[in-house]
C-alpha cells in the first residue's frame, strides 16, 4: 500500500515528517489513523499533523499557523 501523506514523527529528541497511510477516521475522537511507513507503528493524529500528498504545502502551513494563532489568543 502506498503512502498517502506525511505526518510529524518524534525520533533522536525531535519532530521530522514521515510518509504514512491514512488507515481510517474515528469521528468520536475526531483523529485519523496512520501508520508510518519506515516502522510500521500506527498513531492516531489531528488533522493538523498530516499534510495529505494531494494538498497545497503552502495552504496547509498557512491553516497550522492560524491554529497557533486563535489557540495563543484563547490562552
């Protein structure tokens, strides 16, 4: 199966984006399902920590920084 997206993955002290399959949804969580492809490990993530394959990079760093932004208002 190939990978459908990338999404932030914690090694050696820090964060680097790995391909992964998207496996499923969980509405009541409101997460997907993922499994990084070089381990095989499944995760469940936001929707703000995959960025699918078939979308604008720029699009998608663009919403990631207004999230920041309304979740530091809201603090």
């Amino acid at each position: 199966m190939e990978p459908h997206a990338v999404s932030p993955s914690f090694e050696k002290g820090e964060y680097t984006w790995k391909q992964v399959q998207v496996l499923g949804y969980d509405e009541k969580e409101r997460k997907f399902k993922v499994r990084v492809m070089y381990n095989r490990h499944e995760k469940m993530v936001t929707r703000l920590s995959l960025l699918f394959y078939a979308e604008d990079p720029e699009l998608f760093k663009e919403r990631v920084e207004l999230c920041k932004l309304r979740q530091k208002h809201v603090e």
